[in-house]
C-alpha cells in the first residue's frame, strides 16, 4: 500500500517489496521533498521563517504522516518509553536514502528506526547505552517459525522455586515460578554459550509480557508494560482494585504475542530483515562515542535522544532489568538523565560531533524532540546551533501534527509528556564538497 500524500522524489514510498537497489535512483534531497510536500487536503505547507543566531531556518508545520496512511508493521508492536511510531523514521527513510543505505539509531530503544529501516532493504547500525534496547531490538530481525518456539517452550521446566525477591504481588506463585524457571533457563544458556536467535525471541517476548493492564501479560492488572511501578505501588494498586494476582500460562501468552508479532510480516520483509540483522552492529554504549562506527558511512540518522528528566528509564526498568540479570544501578548510570538545558545541550553536542564523524558526504540526521515542560522549552531551536557547530548544516524544522485518535496512542506517541501531539524534528545535512560548491550557500 502506497502513503497517499504527494512527494517528489519518486523514489520515495516504495513498498516493502520493491527494494531492489536501483542505481538510477536520483541522489535524495530534503529541499525537495519540503518544498513539493503537500499534505492530506492537498495543499502546499508554506514555511514560517524562525531566526536563530541570525540564520533564517523554514519550519514546517503538516501532517507528515499518520496511522491512517500506513500501518506499520506487527513486528513493532513491543511497548518502550517514550518511542517514536514507526511512520516518522519510514518519511525520512523513504524521501532520503536508497536501498542498501546505512540507517542509524545512536538512541535505539525497542529499535523503531532501525527495523523499519531493515524491512525497506536498508542497512542498519543501532545503539543505546540501555542494554534492554538490544535485548528488545536484535531478536525481531530474526523471525522465528512460532512452531519451533513452542517446542522449545515446550522443553523448559516449570518447576524452579519462586523469586529471590518479593514478586508476589505482580504474580501467581505458579507465574512466578515459570517466570524464574524462565530465567534460569536462559542465564544457563547464556552462561554455557549456548542461547541461539530461539532463544533471544524468547527472552524479547517474556521482557516484554511481564507487567501490563490485560491478561495478555504475566502480571496482575497494573500499568502499561513499559512502566514497571514499585512494589509497594503495585501493593496498593491491587488494596484498591481488591485484586489478587491470577494464574497465567507464561508459555502461551509468549506463543500468543510471538504470533501477534509476525503476523503482518510478508516473505519478503522477513528476508530484507535478515539480511539487515546479519550484517548489523547493535551497539550498547554512549552515543557520544562510537568508535566502532567508520568514519563517512551513515546515510541517514533518525533518533529521538532522551529528553531532560522526563522518563525514568532505571526506575521504570527494574523488573525488566531482574528477568534478563541486569543490575539495574549500572544500566541506570549510562542513561542521560540531564535536570537543565545546559547539561543537556553539553551532551548533545558531542552526539552531533560524533554523528558529523560518522555521517557521510551528504548524508542526513533527522533529530526529533518532544515538547517538554509544556511546551516553556522548545528543544527543537537549542539543538540548531549544536547541529551547526558540529560541522552540519541545518535544512530546516518538521513540526509533525498528528490527530491524536486512541488506537495511534497504543504503540507510539508517550513521548507527548505534556498529552502533546506533536514530534518535532530538526533536520541536518552533511557538506558534500563533490555536490554543494559552497557549503554556506548549499542551504537553500
Ligand atoms: C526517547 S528514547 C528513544 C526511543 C526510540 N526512538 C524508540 O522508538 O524506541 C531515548 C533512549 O536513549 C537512551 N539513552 C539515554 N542516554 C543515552 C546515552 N548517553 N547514549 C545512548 N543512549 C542513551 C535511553 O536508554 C533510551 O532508550
């Protein structure tokens, strides 16, 4: 299915199935894409003009894309703070590399750009100082046969004892007891050099079926999964409900979400993301150091970085962190956690240099922020002149707006802190002197 606004360059909007590289594919370019966009009704998206520093930048303002345009892949559908819905990194994707282009993430996540890149027949690179994100990210370019992960289910005992600390409030004794035999299994695996892609898919689902408000998750009814709430908060969540945790068949619910996940998956995809799996890097370390990426390689970055102290990725972390034998105060100390604007721009700007680094001669960065603190600090224009001093050029603001319906909210958009519907993004080029003449003048 084809998105249903209008943009030139024709490359753009190809259907998973037809990524062959193509070598007549012209070079992309964002000046054209904003300047040909013409949103749903059709209509041109005329530019406001910011000033920063004295430079005039277009912001943009439309509705890039929504849910309604493209459903996004099943294999996205595992909940993380503050992620981003696959249609955002797909724009970039589509309007600005070919097939073949490495696509990178130095904030991955539960990896949204990074598979979508992998499904349109990209190369990947993802990194996060989390390494729950790569947990997450790795076993989904590799789609199991969900018969094979039965069996293998099918194989682990049930019988290890219960926690080595209080989970009785999130669970059955007996859920608890699969969950630990779960576990065990896996640390065995992983301590005798035997887990296997199975057994990663494994561990990706039940991660992410610990906690959540239906009986689709192992737990008793508490928050969404991606916030796991303290025990005490969970003690008095259940006073209130007058609710007792139930029993829940852990290897059914994994089989039931293993199916769920590759459901929309065609021939193809699964083999474009193979192919992106093999080769990829899934890094876990701080963006700001990256020396394993080569210099001029990456065509395309699409991220959303941490925003100031707004999502608690340690504290929401913990139970995730205890399943995959994580001491959550290490994953906690290389997550930025910047309290003031300062402190978060003196991070970020060493993100651009690096990303300059990596990027190559004309390749883009596509950096979306939220709105934070309603809306008194507008991220978006602190993060031009870091751009710009890291040696990029900065090709304008894309204010995404979206209509905010129930079912876009599901897997995507809790990065809207203030209830916001917005992503904003800044986008960067890199100088190419054997394309632009003048780098000052390249900007148009
Ligand atoms: C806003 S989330 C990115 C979500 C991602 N776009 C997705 O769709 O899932 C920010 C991520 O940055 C990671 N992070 C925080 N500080 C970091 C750092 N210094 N280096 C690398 N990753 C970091 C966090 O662990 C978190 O996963």
């Amino acid at each position: 299915m084809l998105y249903q606004y209008t943009i030139i360059p024709s490359s753009a909007n190809l259907p998973y199935d037809s990524v062959t590289p193509s070598p007549t594919q012209a070079d992309p370019d964002i000046n054209t894409v904003l300047r040909t966009f013409r949103g749903l009704d059709g209509t041109k998206t005329s530019p406001e003009l910011l000033d920063i520093g004295g430079e005039t930048i277009r912001k943009y303002t439309a509705e890039f894309w929504t849910p309604r345009q493209r459903q996004a892949s099943s294999i996205h559908e595992i909940s993380y703070r503050a992620c981003f819905k696959p249609q955002l990194p797909r724009f970039f994707i589509d309007s600005l590399t070919k097939a073949g282009d490495l696509v990178y993430d130095p904030f991955s996540g539960r990896g949204t750009t990074v598979l979508e890149a992998g499904l349109c027949g990209r190369n990947v690179v993802a990194n996060d100082a989390n390494p729950l994100s790569r947990i997450m990210t790795e076993p989904r370019f590799f789609s199991p046969d969900p018969d094979v992960v039965g069996k293998r289910l099918k194989a682990i005992p049930r019988s290890a004892g219960s926690a080595d600390i209080d989970l009785s409030m999130f669970f059955h004794p007996d859920t608890e007891k699969e969950i630990v035999s779960l576990k065990n299994y896996l640390i065995d695996r992983n301590d005798h050099a035997r887990m296997d892609q199975i057994d990663r898919w494994i561990a990706m689902v039940a991660t992410n079926r610990l906690t959540g408000h239906s009986k689709g998750f192992f737990s008793v009814y508490t928050l969404p999964p991606n916030q796991a709430v303290s025990p005490q908060s969970q003690q008095r969540i259940n006073k209130k409900r007058e609710q007792v945790p139930e029993y829940r068949d852990t290897y059914q619910i994994i089989l039931k979400k293993t199916r769920s996940l590759l459901r929309s998956l065609s021939a193809a995809e699964k083999s474009n993301l193979v192919r992106a799996g093999k080769s990829a890097l899934f890094l876990n370390g701080d963006a700001r150091t990256t020396p394993q990426i080569p210099d001029n390689t990456v065509q395309l970055t699409v991220t959303s970085p941490p925003f100031l102290d707004i999502v608690q990725y340690r504290e929401d972390n913990w139970l995730r962190c205890w399943f995959n034998n994580l001491d959550r105060d290490t994953v906690g100390k290389g997550i930025t956690m910047a309290r003031t604007v300062d402190e978060w721009c003196a991070v970020m700007g060493r993100v651009f240099v690096e990303l300059c680094r990596i990027t190559r001669p004309g390749g883009y960065v596509a950096f979306e922020v939220g709105e934070v603190r309603k809306r008194t600090i507008r991220l978006e224009e602190q993060v031009i002149p870091l751009g710009k001093a890291a040696g990029f050029t900065c090709k304008g603001v894309l204010i995404n707006q979206q209509s905010f319906t129930k079912t876009s909210n599901i897997w995507g958009v809790d990065n809207n802190a203030c209830g916001t519907n917005t992503n904003r993004i800044v986008v960067f080029r890199k100088h190419d002197p054997d394309q632009d003449s003048d780098p000052n003048t390249s900007q148009s």
